[in-house]
C-alpha cells in the first residue's frame, strides 16, 4: 500500500475504512539468512537495506519490546553532517545524503526539516577550532558558513549576545542540518522492510547465542530457537548484556541522557542552536515544544530517568544562553541508555566468532547516523567488507591504536 | 539525587562528588608485556546491569576517593568505604591475558 496524497483524499470520503496495518506480525520461522537483534532504528533500517538494495530478504528484526520503542523515540530528533574527523565525517555526510532522500525512498512522511544548526563561539580559541572543523566538514563535501556575531544576532536576536562571562562571538553554521520526526522514521523503515519480506518479531527477547566450532548458528529467545546463517546485534544501550551471551567484553559503558521539552509556544526558534560554553541544545518541535538536553548524568546507569541535579544543570544552561524562556514550563523529561564507547565513535563490525556481527557504541550520536548506520551494515552482512565510509569503526581499534575521538579527552565514555 | 555516605563526611548529595570510573578493573603489574591485558585494563570493561563498585571523588568535601556500590538499573546505593580501604575483585584484565 502506498501512501500519497490521492490515497488520503480518497480515504477521506470513504470513512477511513481503507487503511491496514503498516506491518505484519508474524511468527518466527525456524531459520533465516539474517536475523537483526534489535528494533530500532539501525536495525529496523539494517533490514530495510538489506532488503532493498541487497535483495536479501529471508530477514528476521528481533525486538524484546516494541519497535521504535528505545532510543530511536527518545532522542532530541537532531539530524548533521558536521564532524571533524576522517573516519567520521564521510559516514556522516552519507547519512545525512541518505536522509535528503528518504521520504522519497521509503514512501513515508519522516518530516525532514533541514532548518540548519548553529554551533555557538564564545572564545577566540573556539571559533579557531569552529573554523577548522567547517575546513574539515567542506572538504568532505558537507557545507559550513562561520558567522560573526553580527550574523549570528541577525539570525537570532534574542540570545544573551553580551553575557559577561560566555559573550557570542559567532558560531559554525551548517544549513543542511536539522530535525526529524525521529517515531516516523522507525515506522518507515519498518514499513520498506516489511513489504519487502522481513519479519519483525516483537516481544522477542534473545536469550543467548548458540555458538559451535567458533561459528554462530543462530540465536535461543523467549519464542524458541531461530537459526540464522548470520547474527547481528544492532542493540545500543545493552550491547554489553547481549554481547557478553556470547562471551563478549565490549569498550562500550551504559549511561543514560535527559532529554526535554517545553510547553507549546508560537513559533521562535527556526533552527537547532547549541551552546558552545555549556553543555546545551535547543530546537523547536512543529508542535511548538522547544526540545532540548545537555550532559549525561555522568555516572553508568540502565535506567531509562535520570536525576535532578543535571535537570538543573541544563535548565541553567538553556537560561544562560536564552534568557526568554525563563518562564516558559517544561512538559516532559526522559532518558534514554547511551552505549558510550572509549572514544566517542561507533562500531561497525564483524566478531571474532564467525558469522556474528556488531553494531553499537553510538553514544549520544546515534539518530543523525540511522540512515548510514543500516547501509553500511547492511552492506557488512551483505558481503562480509565494510562499506568505504565505515572502514573506521572496528572493534579492534583500540588494540591496534585507531582510536576517533573527536573531542580528544581520552578513554572517558562519560565524557565524549 | 543521589545521597551517598562519605566515611568521614556522612551523608552527602551526588552533587558535591565527582564521578570516577569503573572499580573493577585492575591495573596489570608493570612487567606485564603482552598487549591485550593492557587493552583490557584500559578500554574493556564489564558495564553491567545491576550492583557496580565506582570510584566516586569527594571533591567539594573531604577530596577523599572512595569506592561506592551503587545499582545501574534502580540507582540505589549501597555500601561506601575509601579507596585506600577496599579491597576489589581481582582484576578481569589478568585473567583475559591467559
């Protein structure tokens, strides 16, 4: 079933009777090519390309709860291609490519807004810094402008422009950024790879691997035994508890992230804008909630809340940097379980067991890389080589000294 | 907010700490040649769910490090000693190395 506008007119005059279910919900079968440990939205999207674009779709996603119910559905939704370094930014700009093209591809509405993010300078040495990076992002083929202040003030007047300890001094402005609607993009990909023959298996829970001869043959879960010539783990937040069923250690530690969102209000901020002297980032939702977040709660934690102290830490921020929304009251807060790696950037990779693969370390990055983080797995299962942009993310690279940390402060997961 | 119990200070909120790391990884000893223990102590770690000792730093109170078992799933906090005081598992990065 397509959608399109002629299809809503028509179900419009004929009482809604036409619409079906957007996916099925099947029964695992016994076997199958690949079976996706995870639906969310790298797994769910995992599947729609191997479906799609590697015609391999004797698929299974396995999900112990809902689709889309992890933190494909509580992210702040922000979509950028503004990375500084080689084994990042390529991955990013070809997601944010994928996502320029994704309602198109996958017939579904995932409100692509890209209405730009400013990154805030508040330091000579930032915008040097500011300025590198947009050298970096240029040369991989994303696009920066570095606005001085006056450009800044033009965009958004009613900043704390003169702040006497954090004045603004102009920011890194990347255009093709912007938000999603981060539900709508799990629906899609589960829609594309369920009409091309994947069976997403909720409530699922994968209980253990069976593994012989160093050969994974399949996965033991609460609806029994699925075999599978390839498994792979695409989990975020509980890589370390799946990948420890197969005797795994990952460089990854679990740490939740608040997010927020306000009241509705008129329309006042356009874009994405984040603060460079605190640790704070603000959007407006098309409802006219400004959604927003800041740190992790800093120390390891599986629990979907997070605590007080760092809700008022980010409130102080957001009044820091935009005084007006001091009486503006908030509406929701949720946290979300991050797979902090050692240095900040993902995995995308095979095992050392054969026939196992792994997708995961995200950190607080992953909904921007949904779209590239499905190809290039899938593109890794498909043909057992990583696509060319993901050459960098292997489990491996910290024995071999490979590591992408893009904020330099070492193996601190809770700081990247 | 979490309230933990400083051995010298008392009960205290999470806000006057700093968060360290992980408590359950053990330096290798300084011979060590091989690689992988190395790799392990620094980077690998067990991330579970559930009880965790933690090094946390008294830093806005008596600047003590202690060692603090708290739970990752429900936040509860459990016993606190110093650092100096603790007496850890033996280290995972060792028995990896075999």
């Amino acid at each position: 079933m397509r959608y399109s506008g002629l299809r809503v007119i028509k179900e419009a005059l004929t009482g809604h009777k036409g619409w079906r279910p957007a996916w099925r919900d099947p029964e695992p079968k016994k076997s199958y090519d690949v079976v996706i440990i995870g639906g969310g939205g790298h797994g769910l999207a995992t599947a729609y390309y191997l479906s799609k674009v590697h015609k391999i779709t004797n698929v299974a996603v396995i999900e112990k709860g809902y689709i889309g119910g992890g933190n494909v559905g509580r992210n702040t939704t922000i979509i950028r291609s503004n990375y500084l370094l080689d084994g990042n930014e390529p991955f990013y700009e070809l997601s944010l490519k994928l996502w320029e093209g994704l309602e198109q591809d996958f017939n579904y509405n995932a409100m692509v807004s890209q209405r730009g993010i400013l990154n805030l300078v508040h330091t000579d040495a930032q915008r040097d810094a500011a300025r590198r990076r947009g050298n970096a992002m240029i040369l991989n083929g994303s696009d920066a402008e570095l606005l001085d202040a006056n450009g800044v003030r033009a965009m958004y007047p009613f900043l704390n422009f003169d702040n006497a300890r954090f004045p603004i001094k102009g920011g890194l402005l990347h255009r093709r950024g912007g938000t999603v609607r981060h539900d709508a993009v799990a629906w899609g990909y589960a829609r594309g790879a369920d009409m091309r023959g994947v069976d997403i298996i909720q409530n699922c829970e994968v209980t253990g691997f069976k593994i012989e001869n160093g050969k994974c043959l399949g996965v033991e879960t609460t609806k029994g035994f699925i075999g599978a010539k390839k498994v792979a783990s695409c989990v975020a937040g509980s890589s370390s508890r799946v990948m420890e069923k197969a005797g795994m250690r990952l460089p990854i530690e679990s740490h939740v992230l608040q997010a927020f969102v306000s009241e509705g209000l008129k329309p006042v901020l356009d874009g994405v804008i984040t603060f460079g002297a605190g640790h704070f980032y603000c959007s407006q939702s098309d409802k006219g909630g400004l959604v927003f977040g800041g740190d992790l709660d800093m120390y390891n934690s599986y629990a979907q809340r997070g605590n007080l102290p760092v809700v008022e830490d980010v409130m102080e921020g957001g009044m820091a940097l935009i005084p007006a929304i001091g009486r503006v009251r908030m509406l929701r807060s949720w946290g979300g379980i991050m797979d902090m790696s050692m240095d900040g950037s993902p995995f995308i990779d095979k095992t050392h067991i054969d026939g196992l693969y792994f997708n995961g370390g995200w950190c607080y990055g992953g909904f921007k890389a949904t779209p590239a983080s499905g190809w290039c797995y899938a593109h890794l299962l498909a043909t057992d080589k990583p696509h060319e942009v993901a050459t960098a993310y292997r489990l491996d690279r910290f024995r071999t000294g490979h590591m992408i940390d893009e904020k330099g402060v070492g193996p601190n997961p809770n700081l990247h | 907010m979490i309230r933990i119990k400083c051995p010298i200070c008392g009960l205290r909120n999470e806000t006057e700490f700093t968060y360290g790391e992980d408590a359950n990884v053990n330096r290798p000893s300084m011979d060590e040649q091989g690689v992988q223990p190395w790799v392990d102590f620094v980077f690998n770690r067990d991330n579970p769910r559930g009880w965790h000792k933690e090094y946390w730093h008294h830093v806005q109170g008596c600047r003590q490090w202690v060692v603090l078992e708290r739970n990752t799933l429900t936040h509860e906090i459990g016993n606190c000693e110093l650092a100096r005081d603790a007496k850890l598992p033996p280290s995972q990065a060792s028995e990896a190395a075999e």
